[in-house]
C-alpha cells in the first residue's frame, strides 16, 4: 500500500501523453520536418468534421478520416481494430511513417484523438501525443487556425475552377425549350440507363439526349480505344435507341449521365477532340430532382416523331 501510495505522489500531474499547446505552437513554427499534427475528429460525431476541417485547423493538419481507418470494408462492427496492412495502407496513403511526431487532436470532443493515439500506441508507434484539449480550446488560447482557403494561396496550390467546363440547369431548360442546336450526351452504362425511369418521369435521362456509354470507349484491359475509333463511335450513336444520329463535334455538346462520374469520360475524350463540351455535373440527379424538367420530356417525343417522319 504505501508503495502504491508513493507511485502515485510521483505522477506528473498531466499524463505523459499529453502535449501542451504551448508545446505544439512552438513545434509547427520550428517547422519540424516529421511533425504529423492530425485532426482526428471522430465523423460519427459529427456528421460535418470535414467541412470543418476546411474552415478551420491547427496550421499544417491533416484530417485523418478516423472511421475509414477503423472500418475494414464489410466488416459489422464499425469501430474494430485495423489489421495491420489496412493501418499500413492508410498510413502510407497520408505519408506518416513510424518516425515522425504525431500528435493527435479533435474539433470537439477529444474521443476521436484518444482513439486514433490508441491505434497508433497499438501498433507500436513510439512517439504518439494528444494535444491538451481540442480545437477549440487551442484557440481560446490564442494559437492559430488556418483554412484551406489560405492554403490556396501558397505556391502551387492556386487552384481555380474553370467554370467553362460546366452548364447549369437552368442554362439547359433553355437550350431545350428554345430548341438550340445544343447536343445532349447520355454517358450511362448500358445497364444503368435501361432501368425504369423515376415516378412520374418517362425519361431516363436528359431531353433530347443521344446515349453513348462511356464504356463503349474502353477495350481490352479497359484501356482506352485509339482515337479514329472513338470519332467512330460518336458518329454512329443513336437517337432513342432506334436512329443513327451522330454526334456532331463542330456544335456544342452537353455530356451527362448519373451523377456525373461517367459523363467525365466522354467530357475528357470530346474537350480533346477538339469539340465545344461541357458537362452537367449532378447530371440526371439533379434534374430528375426537379420538377418543372418534367414538362420538358415533350421535346423529346417531339424530336423522335420529327426522325420517325424523315426516316
């Protein structure tokens, strides 16, 4: 008993693992060259802990997705315990290695950091630390906090949307009512674009829309087909599924598809043809979402029954 009671009068009155905000402020601007600073806010808390991150961070953060490091993938309990090469995996995917610093912390509650400080002791790292507090403690205290915004402006990170390669909605509407000479691009996996359309709609996709898959363009391998064939593919598309129609790359095109991801294909594949596109980024989600686009399903019998009569 009194050995115990000696143990504990000789406890520092902080654990050990504990990292001092001070002790961190003066790490970042020593710019220590192993130093992994991490927010390690647990998502299942809060649903918008990356949104966040983005608005703000300690300087030099990174946002280790927690659940994607717990989770292996089909596993039913959603916190278990990394295997070794799922930890090895996302270690190396965020560059930390077993000799730098880390020091973990959390936008609010401190779970999140105790856990990831856990999994990282588990695992033999052997220079893990909690920050003393959370994000917004750190900030109370006067330390800085950053946003991706700021990061943008340092060297080689000035990225800036080219907003030439999109369309919106309402820009579409009135290529379709005023008839214009505006293509529209269906990009689709077959399977995918033959399932029923939405309640209510007749249409599975845009009006007036000509289908060409972007999966037409992959071969053997899924490598990408030469160019003369794929011009090939573009002029024999097909209207509805009954006529040849080609796509005309001297008049402006509108690629789309689900939500977007396919319609990013043949995006790529006609801005290099040298063709006048754009895409429709949220694609048929976005539009089957709204409900005046209904109405507008009639320009496509419209344009079918024109074919039918010059066919």
């Amino acid at each position: 008993t009194s050995s115990y009671k000696q143990k504990m009068q000789g406890l520092s009155k902080k654990f050990s693992m504990i990292m001092p905000g001070q002790e961190l402020l003066k790490l970042i601007e020593s710019k220590l060259p192993n130093l992994k600073v991490l927010d390690c806010t647990h998502t299942g808390e809060h649903g918008e802990a990356i949104a966040a991150f983005e608005k703000k961070s300690i300087p030099g953060s990174i946002f280790l997705e927690l659940k994607s490091l717990q989770n292996e993938f089909g596993c039913e309990f959603p916190n278990k315990f990394p295997s070794k090469v799922h930890f090895v995996e996302r270690m190396r995917r965020l560059g930390i290695k077993k000799t730098d610093k880390v020091v973990c912390y959390a936008q609010k509650s401190q779970f999140g950091a105790l856990r990831a400080a856990f999994i990282f002791k588990a695992f033999n790292h052997p220079d893990v630390w909690v920050l003393d507090g959370n994000l917004e403690h750190w900030e109370k205290q006067g330390y800085p906090v950053i946003s991706v915004e700021e990061y943008a402006k340092e060297e080689g990170y000035d990225y800036e949307v080219n907003k030439d390669f999109f369309i919106e909605i309402d820009e579409i509407k009135k290529n379709i009512t005023d008839k214009s000479e505006m293509q529209f691009v269906e990009s689709r996996d077959v399977e995918g674009y033959n399932k029923d359309p939405p309640e209510g709609r007749k249409l599975n996709a845009l009006p007036t829309h000509k289908f060409v898959s972007s999966e037409y363009h992959l071969g053997e391998g899924k490598c990408l087909k030469e160019t003369q064939e794929i011009i090939k593919i573009m002029n024999q598309t097909v209207f509805a599924l009954l006529f040849r129609i080609g796509v005309d790359l001297k008049k402006p095109i509108t690629v789309s598809c689900l939500t977007g991801v396919m319609a990013s294909t043949n995006f790529l594949l006609l801005k290099e043809l040298g063709a006048n596109v754009r895409i429709f980024d949220n694609s048929f989600k976005q539009w089957s979402a709204d409900p005046s686009t209904i109405e507008l399903e009639k320009y496509h019998i419209q344009l079918s029954l024109q074919i039918t009569l010059r066919t």
